[in-house]
C-alpha cells in the first residue's frame, strides 16, 4: 500500500471510530454509574438513526433543517432513555445485575417493534449533509468531507464529556458513584435523580451517534444488536467506566477495521490471506488479545469491592424423585395424545432445555457468566452435520463425536476466560462466540457459509418424528441429568464453594482455575449434544445456531425460569420456545408482545418464574407456622 493509501485508510477508520466512541461513551458512562449492562442502548442508536431521518423529511434538507434534526433526534433519544429507567430500571435496581440485564434485552424486543410498526422492514437511505456533500482531495485521493467532519467531531466530544465531568457538580457526583455508589448514597445524594441523569446524557451520546450516521448508512431494523457488540466490545477494550479508553479503543477498532477492508487479499508465503473476511471478526480478536494481557481494559481499573457482603445463594434442592417420574411418564405418554406440532415444538424444547442447563451451570453454581454459551451449540451442530454429510459417517457416530468436537472447543475457549470475572468473562466469552460465527459463517466450502448445511437427516429407523421425539427425550434428559447429578458431588461442591467465597476455597487447597475449566470443558460437550440433536431434528444448520441472538435467547431461557433453581432453566426454555412459537405465529409484532411479557415477568418475579414461586409458597408456609 502507498502512503496515500494508508492516509486515506486512516482517516476512513477514523471517521467510524467517531460515531462508535459517542455510542460507547455513553454505554460506559451509564454502566459506571447504574452497573447495568444495558442491551438497549443499541436500540437508541438506532432510534436515533430513525428520528433523524423523519425529522430532516419534515425540516427540509436545507443546513439548518438537517442539523436541527440530527440534535433533535438524540434529545428525543434522551428523553426515550428517561422513560425507559424511569418506568423500568428503577423498579429493579435492587434486582440481581443478570435481570436488569434481562429487562433492558426486553426493551430492545419492544424498540424493535415500535421501529417496524412506525417505519416499515425497508432500509431507509438518507441524505448527505447539506454543503458536505462534495468529497475532498487528499495526496490524489478523495474522502467525503463529511467524514472529516466526523473526525472532528469525536474528540470535541471527547473534550466536552470531560469538562461535564471534571468541572461540574454533576461530574464530581458522576465520579464520585462510579468509585462508590453506597457512599455517594450516604452522604444523602437523590441516586435516583443521579442515575436518571446520568441514562439521560448516555442516551443523548447514543442517538447522537446514530443521527450523524444517517449520510453514511440506511436506518435499519438489525442496528440494535450489531451496534450493541460493536459498543460492548469498545467499552470493554478502553475499560469499564473510562471514556478516554472507550475513545482509545474506538479508534483502535475503528482503524483495524478500515485496514482489513483496503489491504484486501494478500499473498504471505505462498498463502492468500483475505483480510476483509476479518471485518466481521476483528474487533473481536482485539477484544481477546486485550483482555488475555489487559483483564481490565486498555484503560480500566479493577472494580472496587462491594462495602456490603454478598448474601449467600440459597442451597439447591434435588427435584423429589416422584416429581421428575411424574414429568418423565407425562412426557412418554404426549405423543399418542397430542399431534404431529405438539411432537415437534416439544423436541424443540428438549434440546433448548438441555442448553439452558448447561449455561445455568457455569452462571449459578459456578459463578461465571457466558454471554457466549450459543458457540458449542452451534459448533456441537455444525460437528454432527459436518461428520454425517463431509466425512460420510452414520447419524449415530456424528450425534456421539459432536459432543467431543463441542467440548474440544470449549476446552481451548475456556483456558483463557476462567483468567476473568465479571463483565469481562462475559465479553471473552461473547468475543470467542463470535469468532466461531465468524468461521462458519465465511468458510463458504466447508461449513456453506451464510447458506449453512442442509440434508442432515436422521437414519431411517428415526425418520419418523415420534421415534426421534423419544431419542432427543432420552439424550436430552441423560444430559440434564448428568449435569445434576455433578452438582451434587464434590466438584460441584467445590464449584459453589469458589463462586461463594474465592480466598476461602483456594485457602483449602481447591484449585479453582482448573475446577472451572473443567467445568466450561463440561457445559461445552452437552451444549454441543443438545446442537448435535437440534441439527438432526432439523435437517439443516444456519450461522444463525451461533449467533449472538441464540446465545441471548439461552441467557433469557435461564433468567426466566430462576438462576437459583435447578428446575428454573427447563421451566424457562419451555415457556419461552412455546410462547415465541406461538406468537410468532399470530401476529407480525411478536417480539414487542415477547418484550412485554418478558418486562411483567422480571417485575412481578425478580427471581424468575419457579425461584418466585418457590418464594411466594415459602413466605405462606412461613405465615402459617407464626
């Protein structure tokens, strides 16, 4: 490449960095201060890519009718913020930090509909900015003058956030409960006040960022979830909490991803290397070169520790012997009574029920978070589908080997996230899930690419959909058993005893690091059973089984049954299949009525579905007995 070349390639990644960091900043801002993982900030991009698109049709594309709009817009995004923590987040503040999380995913369903219902499925092309809409020569190169606009942009927004921090109350506030928010508290500080304020500027920067994107990308329904990432990832390379480092790590990535597009295909020894594949992939490797040398971040530092103790998890209860017989006769007895859907929907369930378990395994008892469980059941599918149709083995030997190639994986993955806690882990995790997406998703002669793999049917004594019901059943259940079954031997005591009390364990002589490897090794080779099962049951396989939406789906399945039963996860995963199924079918705005049901749940039981129930029926036991 030419100087001019690397020039132009630069000021491209840094003209994306912009719109990234103002999404970021706020992201980081309003996690430093609440410690909510917000999933709907992606959703108020996007709003505000929309708002500014409605606003300049109805000003005019004149200067001050576009610029109007774009400010407008992120106020309206702001105001939208404010009655999202205002009507939700507010309520669930005390909630476990994994509900609100699941609140604010809620919210995104809810958004998504509103956009689809107010602006139709169609990608909406904005206009250039008026008087930047001619392109600027550069060493014989040209570049929008819009983008150099942009690049301007981020770091006089980078200066302004750091004046409203360092040189206001507010700021000094903003500070104050990002190092302590139970000491900003007692000194009698309104944190309710402070939070809304704070969700108010966060949400501002984030429609702010989407508003300046509408000259150089469509307003689209899929921005909520792709911005999330991009913003997660920033957030988490700069560290926590650090604007300046969600600055550093916008530009980072920003520039990493306009290089892999210019460099193109190289030739190293021999080998043809196309960078621009790793465009879908590369702030994501970033994210785990960091994290594996950085745990905190470019710029983050340790959190602090919590002045409250922690309360104890309650124990685990086995399910009574009488209760699970009673489901297993139930369930052998459906197929001769209900028809060919209710068969199919509930093989659906055994296998996302499976999933749940395996993921609430390393959330609950083990302590650590995986925002990316949705890779081994998707690699455990791709494995099965890969060995029945590439290497020509029989269905049983790929439902056998898939578990093996699921825990492989995990075993390589979960070396390097058991070195993290916290948010962190949870990015690693999603950082690796999205690396594998990325593999299958582009290794177009292997595993087809976008197109998936298709014509993986089961052998013929399982053709029959009732007969591979009863399979998924025993395979399936096996596993949920298995899984049980460790939880109450002296691993899955040492596994509960490191989540509880990390010093103590290893005081003892526990080797956590290696339990918990272990334990990802574990969870990994039966979330890649319940995928190997899943493929078959459908005779195909789609990038889709490991995307981050599948992985979000595991993470709701477990929240809403309870992350402190054993029982909550197949609770979770049944409802939530049969109610997105069934939804689905009725009504083209099923996930607002999913959003819906999901926010009532999270409000009314914090704990989950059974972890409520189990509350409600202890506290009238205990009104009894007084």
């Amino acid at each position: 490449m030419t100087f001019a070349s690397i020039l132009i390639q630069l000021l491209n990644g840094l003209a994306s960095a912009a719109s990234l960091f103002l999404v970021s900043a706020g992201l980081s801002l309003i996690f430093g201060v609440t410690r909510i993982v917000n999933f709907a900030h992606g959703s108020l991009y996007m709003l505000g890519l929309y708002g500014a698109y409605s606003l300049i049709q109805l000003f005019g594309r004149t200067p001050l009718g576009f610029w109007s709009a774009v400010a407008l817009s992120a106020l309206l995004v702001g105001l939208a913020g404010i009655v999202i923590e205002v009507l939700i987040l507010r309520r669930i503040y005390k909630a476990p930090e994994l509900f609100q999380l699941l609140a604010t995913f809620a919210v995104v369903l809810v958004i998504k509909d509103i956009a689809l219902f107010a602006w139709g499925a169609e990608d909406l092309v904005g206009p250039r900015a008026p008087g930047l809409s001619m392109a600027v020569e550069i060493l014989g190169r040209r570049i929008p003058a819009y983008d150099l606009l942009l690049i301007a942009i981020g770091p006089v927004v980078l200066l302004a956030v750091w004046l409203l921090l360092t040189r206001t109350r507010w700021g000094a506030l903003v500070r104050a409960a990002t190092q302590d928010r139970e000491m900003v508290g007692a000194l009698g500080v309104d944190q309710a006040r402070l939070f809304t304020s704070v969700f108010f500027v966060g949400s501002v920067l984030a429609g702010l960022g989407g508003a300046l994107q509408i000259p150089r990308e469509p307003a689209n329904l899929e921005l909520d979830l792709t911005v999330i990432a991009d913003a997660f990832v920033v957030t988490v390379v700069g560290g926590l909490g650090s604007i300046g480092g969600a600055f550093l790590a916008a530009i980072l990535i920003g520039v990493a991803k306009a290089f892999c597009i210019g460099i193109g295909t190289v030739k190293i020894f021999g080998a043809e290397i196309v960078f621009s594949k790793l465009t879908l992939v590369v702030e994501f490797l970033i994210m785990a070169v960091v994290l594996v040398v950085r745990p905190f971040g470019l710029l983050g530092k340790p959190q602090a520790a919590q002045r409250a103790a922690a309360e104890p998890a309650p124990p685990l209860q086995v399910p009574s012997w009488t209760f699970a017989l009673a489901w297993l006769v139930a369930l052998v007895a459906i197929p001769a009574l209900a028809d060919r859907y209710v068969t199919i929907l509930l093989t659906d369930i055994f296998c996302f029920a499976l999933f749940a378990v395996s993921l609430h395994f390393i959330m609950g008892p083990a302590g650590m978070v995986s925002f990316g469980h949705a890779a081994y059941f998707g690699l455990g599918a791709y494995a099965a589908g890969l060995l029945f149709k590439t290497a020509g083995l029989p269905m049983e030997a790929a439902l056998l080997l898939a578990p093996l190639c699921a825990g492989a994986f995990a075993l390589v993955y979960g070396w390097f996230c058991v070195r993290l806690s916290g948010v962190y882990l949870a990015m690693l995790t999603l950082a690796f899930a999205q690396i594998s997406w990325s593999i299958v998703y582009q290794w177009d002669s292997v595993t087809g690419g976008s197109n998936g793999v298709f014509g993986v049917w089961p052998a013929k004594w399982l053709a029959d959909k009732t007969v591979y019901y009863y399979l998924a059943l025993a395979l399936c259940g096996a596993g949920i058993a298995l899984l049980w079954r460790v939880l109450f031997s002296p691993f899955g005591a040492a596994l509960r005893a490191g989540r509880d009390s990390p010093l103590r364990a290893e005081a003892i002589g526990i080797d956590l690091r290696a339990y918990q490897w272990m334990a990802f090794v574990l969870v990994g080779a039966l979330a890649g059973l319940a995928g190997a099962v899943y493929a078959f049951s459908k005779g195909s396989i789609s990038p889709a089984t490991i995307s981050i939406a599948q992985s979000t789906d595991g993470l709701i399945m477990v929240l809403l049954g309870g992350i402190e039963t054993l029982t909550g996860p197949i609770a979770g995963a049944a409802i939530f299949t049969w109610l997105r199924d069934e939804v689905a079918r009725r009504t083209e705005f099923w996930r607002a009525v999913m959003g819906g049901v999901i926010l009532v749940i999270v409000l009314l039981f914090p704990q989950g579905i059974v972890g409520g129930l189990k509350a409600l029926v202890a506290r009238r036991r205990a009104g009894e007995v007084t």
